[in-house]
C-alpha cells in the first residue's frame, strides 16, 4: 500500500510545474502587464486542480462501485 501512495504522490508532484507554466502562458495570452498575468493564472491554476481534484474524486468514486 505504501508504494501505491508513493507512486501516486510522484505523480502529483510532477503535475504541479506543468500546473504553474499552463497557468502562466495561458494568462500571458490575454494580458500584457504582470498584475493581471500573475492574477489570471491564479485563478485559473486554482481552476486546473479544483477540476483535477473533482475528477479524481469521481473516478475513485466509480472504482469503489466496481
């Protein structure tokens, strides 16, 4: 069980860097100065893991129906 956890723990980690530079690059398409960028891929970064988040929660749900 351990090494499930660690393995699943590798996989979050390596998420977050292409979490940030998504969030980072998209925001800089819409905006030209940094306040509005680095506000932008805030919320829209908060967006990405909440939407993650959601859909982990639905798929265990399913794999504990299974």
């Amino acid at each position: 069980m351990n090494v499930i956890l660690l393995a699943l723990a590798n996989q979050v980690f390596y998420s977050l860097p292409l979490i940030v530079s998504v969030s980072l690059v998209y925001a800089a398409t819409r905006h030209e100065e940094m306040t509005p960028i680095l506000a932008h891929a805030l919320r829209f970064g908060a967006w990405i893991v909440s939407f993650m988040l959601a859909l982990g929660v639905f798929l265990w749900w399913l794999g504990k129906g299974l």
